[in-house]
C-alpha cells in the first residue's frame, strides 16, 4: 500500500491524467496532435522534484496548480504554443479527483488481494478446527461451548463481505471526474461529452451521467468499506488479543518474523499484530467521520472540507492496509492450544455444560422443573467448590431420568454444539461460491 | 422517524420477535402450541410499562432482560408452565438485534418516501430553471455561469443514488439475527435452522448463511448509508444558506409554516430547514464513527461496544430524518430569485465572461495570445472600475477578430454553458429510469 | 443528571434568565419597574406547555423563539406595554447560550459530588488493599507482581484529577453570555455593560471582557473535560472487566441492585456498571468531536454548527454522569477476590518473578550474567512445565550466590514491589491534599 | 513543526531520555559511572539508521525495541558488561512516553511563539479599525453594524483563551513517565523514586506523584487545548472567507507568497491560508477523538489504543500548527477594504438600520408603537423598493418626534454600536495584562 500511496505513484497518476486529456482532445481536434505529443513527452515522472511541488503546494492550496505551472515551462522548453494547452479544459480538482479515483483502484486491488488471503488463511485453520471445542464468551464471560472452527468461519465469512463491497465499488463508485470550473465543461464548447468519453477510456474509468465534483458520496461510500473492512480486522485482532492473555492461553499470533530472541521470556508473547489491527480500529472510524462531514461542499468548488478529504483518505488506506495486514498475519500463522481449550472449558467445574443438562431434562421433567433442578445443583456445586456433574449424580431426580454414561454425555461440550457444523458448511460454501468471483 | 424510533414501536418490535420465535418452535414441535398461545396472547405491548422497564434496563444492563421477566410473569399468571418457554432458543441479543433489524427496515422506508419527495421537487426545479443562468462559484468566488438546472440536477441525482443505496441494503444487509448465547443453537437441538427458517419467514427477513451477533458489519454498511444521505443533504443545505446570505439573495428556503409574522424585517429569512440538515450532517458522521468503532466486539457477545450502538443508531436514523425532511421541504418550496442571479453575474462587470471571449479568440490567435489579450483586458478592467466589455472592444487585435455583435454575445452567461443541458438531460434521464425500481 | 437536563429544568433556566434580565433592565431604568414585574409574574414555568413549544422549535429552528413568543402573549394578557419589554436587548442566543452555561454548572455541581464519592470510595479500597498482591498486566499478558492498592490508587488520582479540571473550568469557563445580535448590546444604548454587569450578578455568574456567542472555546473545554472524565471511567470499567473475565476472577462489579435473581448460574456475573462505563466512553470522544468541529461559527452567529452543539452537550452530559455512576457503584461495592489473585500470580509457574531473581543476582554476577542465568532457566522450565524456582535452585551459579532461603523469598510476589507503597502514599496524600479545596 | 516532528528529532529525544536514566542511575549508584559514560557516547542519533528503525518498529510493534537493540549492540561494541545496562529498570514506553511529552513541550513553543504573533497581528488591526463600520451578521443574513475592530478584537481574545490554555498544560500536563513495566520500579529496588527526581531534573520536567502510563488524562487534555485551538483558527478562517465572497469582497487574505502570477483574473483571490485552516479545523476534532477514545488503556500497558495515540497526536500537532501558521498569515496581513464594508451596509436600503430608529422612538411612543412604525415603513420600503429613511421620513408619527437630522444621524452605522468601544478597550487591556505573564 505504501506503493500505492508514494508520492511518486500520486505525481504519475496525476501525469497520467494530464497526457490522457491532451489526447483525447487531439483525438477530437480540439488540440494540434504535435501539442499533445509535446505534454506527453514533457510528462515524465522523473523530470519533476516531487518534494520542492509539495512545498509550493502548501503555498498554492493543493499540489496540481505548482505541477501545471511546471510541466508548463517543461512543454515550454521545446514548444511554447503547446504549453498553453495544458490542462485545457480541466479544472485542478479534475486531476486530483480523478487521480484519488485511480489511487482508490490501486488501493482496492491490493486490498482485494490481501482479503484473499487472510480469507484463505481461516478457510484452511476452519478445516483443521471445525471440531476443537472451545468455550463460547459473552461479555467475555463463558457461556456455552462451540467449536473453534466456527469463530474462524466467521472471521472469514465477514471479510468476504468486506471483498464483495470493495469488488462492487471498484466496479461502481470509481468514475471519472472531469467537469472544469463549474462542471459545464464549457471550456470545450460542445466537445466537452466527446472528450469526457475518450478520456475515460483512456484512464479505463466509467462516465457517469455528470461530473460529481461537488458531490462526494461515492467516495464517501469507498471511504465507509474500508473503515468497515478495518472494523472486522479490529475484531478479530480483539478476540485473538483476549485469547493471548497469560491467563486464557487458547490462541496467538505467530511470532513477529526477526524477532525470535526479542521475547526473552516464555510466556511474553509477540503481539504486533493484534495491536497493528486494534490501533488502525480505533482510528478509521475517525478518519471517515472526516471524510464523510468533508460531503459537505460549497457550490462548484468547496475549500476547507475538500483539503481535509485527501490526508484523512491517504492516511485511511493506509490504517486499513496495515490492519489487513496484520489479519493476514494472523489467518496464515494462527497457533492454536486446543488442549488448552478444552482445559479451559473445565474452568467453571462443569456449569458451562449447565444448559446442556437442563435441555435434556426438559422432554422428562418440563421446562420449569428442568432448568430448577440445574440451577439449584449449579448453585450447591459453587458453594462447595465441586463438580457439577458430582452434584447432580446425587440428585435423585436426575438419576431416575439419566444414567450415568448419559449424564457423562451431557458434559461432553461438542455434543451440544448445535446447528455449529451446519452453519460453518453453510459459510465455507457461500465462500467457495464467491471466490471465483469478481 | 420519531413513529418508528418510539418507545412503544419498539416494545412491539421486541415483541413481535419472541412472539414468532413461539410459533416457529411450535410449529417445529419443540414448544406446545398452547404455551406459543399463551406468549403469543402475553405479547401486547399495552399490558407493558414501558417507563418501568427503561429504568430496570438501567440496572440490568438492557430493556431485553426486564422485559422477559414481565413476560414470563405475564404467561405464569394464568400457565406457569408456558412461561418456562418464553425466549426458549435465543439471546437477549438476539432480541435486540433482530428488533433494531425491523426498525431499520421501518426507518429505510420513511426515508425513501422522503426521497422520493425530495427528488421530484428537484426534478420540477430542474424543469422550471434548466436554463436559469446563475453564477459557479469556486472556493466561494465567481468562476464561470452555470444554469442553475444543472446545480438542482445535481442534487437530485445525488439523493437518487442514496436511494438505489438504501434500497439495496434494505433487501441485502437487514436479515435476520439468530443465534443463542453464542451462535450454534444448541438449545434447539440439530433443529436450530428449521426454527431460524420459519422465524425468518415469519418476520420477512432474509436468513443470513450465519448468525452475525459478533459482526457488526452489515449495521455499519446501513449507518455509513444514513450518514451518506444527511452529508448530501448537508451539501444542499450549505448551497443554500451561502444563496440566502443577504449579500447574494439568490435562492431562499421557504418560510417556516405558521411562522410567517415572526420575522419582523423583510430582510431577515427563516433558516430552520438549512440549519436543521447543516447541524444534522454535522452530527452524523461521528454518530457514525461510535457505530464503526463498535464493530470491534469481544468473542461472541461484546460489552459496552454493543452499548454504544443503540443510542447511536437511534440519533443517526434521528438526524438523518431530520435532514431529509428539510432537504424535502428546501425541494418542495425553494424561492428562487433568477433576476438577482442575473444581476450577481455582473458583480464582476464581465470578468466571469473571460474565458468565453479567450476561447473565442483561440482559433483566431492561437491560446497563448488569447489568454494574454483577456487577461490584460481584465487587470485593465479591474484598475479602471470598468467593464471587460468595454476594455476589450477598444483592443485592435479583438476588433480584428471579433465584430461588435460577436462580442456581445460572448458575454452572453448562457452562451458559454458547454455541455450543461446535455448533462441535465443526461441525469433526469437516469433519475426516470431509476423511479420506477426497487 | 437527568433532573438537570430535563425539559422542564431547561425552561426555567431560560426563564430564570429572561426575568433576571428584566430586572437588571429595570433596575438601571430602561425598563418600567412595572414591566419587569409582569414579566417575573408571566415567567412560570407551569404555564408553558414544554411540548408545545418542542414542536413549534423544530419549525422555528430553536426553542427560544417559541418561548418568547409564549412569553409575549402571557405578559400580554395582563399588560400589553409590558409585552413589548420581553427580551428587550437580548438574542435568542444570549438566552439559549446562558441557560446552557447555567446548565453546564448544574451538571459539574452533580459530577463533582459523584466524583468524592467515586474518589472516597477508591480510597477506602486502597486502605484495605494496599498489600495485596496482584498481577500487572502489559498488553494483557503478565508482567510484574504489584500490589492491587497501588491500581486503586492510581484510579482515584486520576478522577482526582477531573475534580481538579471541573472545578476549575466551573469557576473560570462559565460565564454570561450577553451581546445581544451582534455583540454590541446597541439597543441598550451605552447602558449595555451595566445591564450586563447586574444580570451576571444576579445570575451568579462572572461577566467575561466580552461577548463570546461567535467563540466557542469555553464551552469546547468543558466538553474536553466530560469527555476526559468519561474516558477515565472507561479506562477503569475496561479493568475490572478483564478481572472479571471467568478465566480470571480476580474482581467484580457488585451485583447490580433488583437483579439478584436474575442471574441464573453462578458464574455468571453482573456487568452493567463495566458495560455502560464502557459505552459512554465509545460515545464521548465522537460526542466531543461535534462540540468542537461546532467551534466553526459564521460571523456573529452560525446556523447548523451551533445547532449540532445542543444534542451534542445533552448526550455528552448524559453519557458522563452514566460513567461516572457506574464508577460509583464500582468504587463503592468491588469485589476483590485477593485468594485468586495470588493463585493467578502462579500461572507462569513463577517466570513472573524472573527479573527479580536477575536482579538479585546482578550484584554478584553482573547484569549481563545474571539476566542469561534467568532466560536459560526460564526456557527449561517452559520446556519442561516444571516451576522456575526449582529449575533455577538445580543452578549451581545460583547455589553458590543465594542460599534456599533467599531463593524463595524472590518468588514473594510483595517482595518485589520497588517504591510502589511510597507512590500509593503520595497519591493518598495529594487526595487528601486536594479533598478540602474547591 | 515539521522540525519538532521530525524523525531524527524524535530519535534524539528517545536517546535523550536513555542518556539522562543512564546517568541518573550512576548517580545514585546503581549502575557504574562508566557504563553511563559508554551508554552517553553510544547515543549519537547520527550512528542510528531512522529509516531501518522504523521498518523493524513496524514488525516489533513499536520504534523503541530495535532501537534499544541497536543501542545494546553499539555500546557493546566498546563495553559489553555496560551494554547490560541500557534501559535498566525503565519500559520501552516509558522511553515513548516521555519522549512524546518532550515533543508536546516544543510543540507547545512552537505554537505559543506562533500564538504571539497571530495575537500582535489582529490587535495592531484592531488599532487601525477600530472604528470601521462594517454588517455583523447572524445566520449570514445582515443584523446590525458593529466596528470592524470589534470582531478582529474578539479573534485575539480567543486566541490569547489558547494560549493561556498551553502556557497552564505545558507547566502542568506535561510531566516526566517513569513506571517501568507496571509502575512499580521495582527494578530499582528502592531507589526508583530517587532515580526518578535526579531523571526529571536531568530533563527539567517536573515528577507527577505517580507515574501515568495506564492514564492518559494529561496527554488527552493538551490534545483537546491543541484541537480548541485549530477551532479558533477555523473560526476566524470561516469568516474571512466568508468575507473573501466576490459578492461581498470585505476583507481577503494576504496573496501567497510566490504565487503573484498565478491568479490571472483579478477577481480570484488566493484562498490558500483560510483553506488550511478550515481543512485542519475538520481534521482536528476527530484526531482528537482517536485520542480520547485511546485513554481507555488495558491494565498497565495498552495495546491498540497506545499505538492509535501516537500517529493521531502527530497528525494533530502538524494540523494544529498548520492552522496557526495559516492564521499569523491572517493576522499580519489581512487585506481590508472599508469602503465596501460602509456599501455592503447598505444592502438592504436602510433595514440594517430598523433598531436604531426604533430604539430612538421608544422614548416617546413607547416600545410597541416604536416597533409597529418601523416594521410597517420596513414591509412598505421593500415592497417598493425604496429607502427605509425615505419611507420613515413621511411618516407622520416619526416626523412629530425625529427632526430630518435626527432621523438621518440614526442611519449612520457607527451611532449604534452600543459599548464596542469599551468591549475592544476591555479586550485590548486583558491582552496587554496577559501578554507579558508565562
């Protein structure tokens, strides 16, 4: 992503933009043909100092106007009449706009390649853990039992539709912006539609029906997808990072790469990726609100709300890529301690199978009496620090109307588990329907 | 709005809930149909103080909980033993989600008849003024004229593509949540999505390939929507109170109805309805930000994230009504002034023109002189208090290439419009197209 | 809290306002005695139909103008002269921003009384448990033994210190807002700073150098300190639900009140205090972002931004007073399970005690030395799951340096504590340092 | 800025704090003299390669792990037995945090420095118009006049509110961190409290009674006083672009430097300066919210919220300091034009003008007969487009109590403008007062 986002990619994006009007307006006879050869040839990356623009920029108010006043005097140097046609009929939001709309569909692709992977990673951990049991927590207190596999199953279930919203909007939101001024393209007379079509053809954008200069939804639409995808990482960064805990232990990230001697205790545990992906959580929702209060534009041309928009998304890629990354850490070097788990699920003396009990019960005894009979022994057995199952093989009750092999059964967490495999072949084959996808 | 985001509406909603959860076990087996009877006739919402209940839920931490416990003394009163069955199978959260599901689907609907009331206002606007010549204005200063047809196209397409958003999140991304205490149904038995199907069926909500308590991402995808429409209706409001400032005065909301005497000075307008959209999109993309923030939930039932949520959505779906419902009123009552739009495009004398008369002379004298000529002619004409016009009908190299008619007419704003009917046409084309789907 | 902010608190404010206004009016003689006579009497709060006037200020675009015109025709009844006196040199603004001033300092009243007792009641637990030993935690992972009173403390140094920012702010930040339209009091001629003088007397409050209505930084910095304030109850919340976690248990929130029974298994515990603590402090940092993007007024008086202030400072309120109550209820009812802490000290099978054994037997082997002895045995122990004492007593360059005796009192956690008894010492003492001042 | 943010920067600070423990610890004898001499000699930013540490920090979770690791290895290159004691008794966030507190404190000189001139700037103009009249505006529609001066005043004012608001956090916010890794210092044994003194004296920054590093209240409240500041800076940048409006062109921001050339149209001004202020003014309030967000810390160390703080507060510090520098280019060279002020007053032929005229019959009709005159020679004056004086001027009531010259004084502006001149002369002496304290 910082490829994407590298000052040099920015200036060659905006070049592109630049040599792709002259043409087209050549195409159309708006532009001698030698002009147009002449600011493409002057629109060499490497001809400009991409950090003296920036200081000019801060000056200017954004970085085109420096960059058009110098590949001006560049197209100059050899032809002064072809100078004056650059930029013809485009305003300095037309390059930019159209430049953040390319760097969006860089942006997109990698993070479409990255989801790839970390959807990969899970899908193949769900495989291997579809059937480890593992304690279920609500308000990070243990509630019921579920298999691993399913957690995992979810991880990837929520970043496929996080790769579905991307996939939509790259097809969707990322359209050409070229307008001029005011958006009448009046500069071109009549032409204006005829030069927007070659244009986008040439920069492989759609035309939408006007130009949206003023009207930032779609970008603000992109801007929600990847604070959403960030979201998701951050959540499952948070369940891995509780997971982590010296005192739980179930799972963790894999060591940092080149950082083997760095934890010179045992149970210190790397932990660069959960808080890569928590951080970039706790900052995106920001840097969206940012963008999206940005919406709101004066007239033609807006100042203030416009500027914020580019740090905000710059620095919102590169929050989201960074979290991503630490997912695909963490779906492609995941260490599971299933033994672990299962110890764990032992940690309330059996009143995690509680529930279990008392379905069972309910076909012989009634609903009411059921869950009675098992909250009474759950009570008796946390006073006096026993077992659960110890508890209720006492209870007359429940020895009429369980052996002791059933009673045995009930505390065995995977047997109550539900809809829990269904529900992961569910996941894992809407996944395989949409991979192929674009 | 405030009908859906009632108190009462909700209880029902929660209601409607645990009463088709009754049914569908009922249906299934799993629950005597007299017990879902006895929950089904429990289940009024008046038999409920909703005032008590909002202070439990203070205590316990959510409305869900007191409200089972009312039920389930509700159903004891006349079947102890029904009483056991109430919310058999589900989660509190399941409760709530699934309910915020339903009113989101109630609130989407409200805001798409504003929608469609705000577009069609725009679109009768856009008929009226398609060739209404009003001043673009760049950073707030005058840049080119523009029919001001093409500035209310562009409100309308871009409340018609939060339309096609809402419309499509209202079938995609409202589907049922079901689930239990951590996602696998365990206490249905392997008949968990037998229930979940019949329960989706009867609440006609799509049933997702997997329970979604701990992935929040869909929610989000709806309030980025929200937040989307009230940053649009914010861009509107912005244009039109930076029309209706004194100095300008080219475009008015209507008077506040009932206000009418109270302002006292014919100059001063009523601005409740800008006010009202400008605060509301300055609210919402924080609102949004806690909504995003709170995705970051903990394993399979977050604390305190899942807490923010509520209130946020509940003022999100709040401003954002509000908003629209101004941007509605602004649509349907606009004042338009086309004189004194007329009369601001002179403000410059001329200079708004110079780009016409440069283009003009172009072909004639190359970009380069053009330009000089025009830009000359302007310096003179701004040192002199005089109009361009006349500045220029005194340069020899104009008089040669332009006569005193040719001349005229460049200063003509609609003269110099580009492309703009084209793209009107081009919008209220899509906007007809769209009207008419789902 | 919510007696401060209620509806019918609000209107007194405004009231209390309007009549000390015409008081001071009176008072200096711009205004018949009589007049601000009938005005007091007028000025009832039990004759205005609060909801009555909510509708008409969604029309009206504030509740002022409503309120007036109500006022008016009250005054009117009795003394149509007297009517035209309402307000007389007052904006609706100066009226709303100094019934929220008045407001604010009810609010800071409630949260100041809070906070002794959610400082007291840390207090209290430091003294019982300034020598208990418990886990640091880093990152979630164990780090270093430290005494539990020493986190205590640092929680009511921190509140401490939000006492110290409310009290001071409340002293200095909220003061008169009185300029009338622009801020010149031009209707009252050149008796304006008198007026001023005798209404912020009458108000209680201080008079500023000047009117502020168009700077909002005062009130920006009390919203910084809820928000801070609502962030450190977070932060608190944050620990006791990790400690709370199952798998860990070394303290609870107390059983919320009514909701004995609703807690059906013993190890499920109630979590509404750490829950809501939580939430208010994933809404107040976006609730604040408002206020302050708010700080962004048009000239003399904004319209959207200052309305985005209103709901913002209610919800922010709100949302602190509910942290705020929930580390009361924290404060004042922990329960701290001092038996499982020192058991969870022993879960690294004494590796948390590691850089104590290191630094005893730095003196004698060197740093470097001393720090390899420990990670070598350390890694042994992990290895072979045996306790890092034994390991390390196997040692012969440890035998030779520590006797037995002296081996095992480095595995004291409370021996290995540093200064922390002295810190606790010099947080109580600024505490009590601070208890008495205002 | 960009020099206190810079990376070597940074780098140095980090090392600073490493040098200062080293020989704090020799001091009190912990560590041989020597070794602190080896430590002080390693830590030559100069030896360190930045742009490597950063690459490591990303994989290692923070910057200060490999850069501890290269400073072990250079001092190890000349001492190894020395190199044991880099970072002795001290966390890798102690290192960050108090180097982030040494940054804050330039930071904050930076901006206090700033704050001067922006102060000297707006009070010299307040000098030269004083007593221009120019329109104060209320919801961008004309209210009354109001000197010049006395908006320019109110703009010091709350800029010198900022000021005080740093000057207070820099002596009292900004505070040494030394806790080691869960506050305790135990790694001192019991020395850590004098390491600490001798430390912060080394610094000069004064010791906190405890250390914070789990509470971030301090950081977060010079977040919020850099975050009000960029709103007053947003503030002011709102109304002067408010007034750069080519249909109102009362006041314009100085021509950027170096950019004479490139506005070709006399009539487009630069916008560069209000732009970045108003860019940072939307980006500030949610950097601020990622860093409230973040107090709430896990245990003794966070993770995820400490990592989303430092980019945040770096982000903030370049916004806030870019508003400043946008706001002293303002100040010292805001472009006035009075003559337009004095014209635009008379926009609404005379109606800005009704109070005063009202004002002056009170006396003698009563206030409610006053204002049924003025207000129905208002209606009549823009129902015909005529005057206001003209229209009153007939009026037989205003005839018997105002002679023509009375009635004509009360349309000169600067005759209503109540107590301006004393509010700018309390104003301008609360700065001089100030301007000299710390």
């Amino acid at each position: 992503m910082r490829a994407v986002l590298d000052d040099g990619a920015r200036l060659q994006r905006m070049l592109d933009f630049l040599v792709a009007l002259a043409r087209a307006e050549a195409a159309v006879g708006l532009m001698p043909a030698l002009a147009s050869d002449e600011i493409a040839n002057a629109a060499k990356p490497e001809r400009y100092d991409v950090k003296a623009l920036g200081e000019d920029a801060a000056a200017a108010g954004n970085i085109v106007i420096p960059l058009i006043d110098a590949l001006i005097a560049e197209v100059a140097k050899t032809d002064a009449a072809a100078a004056a046609y650059v930029r013809w009929g485009a305003s300095s939001q037309d390059v930019l706009d159209t430049a953040l709309v390319l760097e969006l569909r860089a942006a997109i692709d990698v993070l479409i390649a990255d989801l790839g992977r970390a959807i990969d990673g899970f899908a193949a951990l769900v495989g291997r853990h579809r059937r480890t049991a593992t304690v279920g927590r609500n308000a990070m207190q243990h509630a019921s039992p579920m298999p691993f596999g399913l957690k995992l199953a979810g991880y990837a279930a929520a970043l496929a539709r996080s790769r579905e919203r991307l996939r939509r909007l790259r097809r969707e939101a990322l359209v050409l912006q070229f307008g001029d001024a005011v958006g009448t393209l009046a500069a071109l007379n009549d032409r204006g539609l005829e030069v927007a079509e070659r244009l986008a053809a040439l920069l492989d954008l759609p035309l939408p029906e006007a130009p949206w200069h003023s009207h930032r939804d779609r970008l603000a639409e992109v801007a929600s997808a990847f604070a959403i995808l960030t979201g998701t990482c951050g959540k499952i960064a948070r369940d891995i990072s509780l997971l982590m805990q010296t005192d739980i232990a179930e799972a963790f990230e894999p060591t940092a790469p080149g950082r083997s001697g760095a934890a010179t205790l045992p149970h210190k545990r790397s932990h660069a990726a959960v808080a890569t992906a928590l951080a970039a959580a706790a900052m995106a929702p920001n840097l969206l609100s940012t963008i999206l209060a940005a919406q709101v534009h004066e007239h033609e041309g807006a100042h203030g709300s416009w500027q914020a928009e580019w740090p905000a998304f710059s620095m919102l890629a590169l929050v989201t890529s960074g979290a991503l990354a630490a997912t695909v850490r963490i779906a492609e070097g995941l260490e599971i301690d299933s033994e672990r788990m299962r110890a764990n699920l032992g940690e309330t003396r059996g009143m995690i199978m509680a529930d279990a009990v008392s379905l069972a019960l309910t076909p012989k005894l009634g609903r009411q009496q059921a869950q009675q009979i098992v909250e009474a022994a759950s009570r008796k057995a946390a006073d006096s620090k026993r077992d659960l199952q110890a508890v209720l093989s006492e209870d007359d009750r429940v020895k009429l109307n369980l052996t002791v092999g059933e009673l045995a059964t009930l505390f065995e967490p995977m047997a109550y588990q539900g809809v829990a495999q269904t529900l992961i072949d569910r996941i894992v084959g809407a996944l395989q329907l949409r991979a192929g996808k674009r």
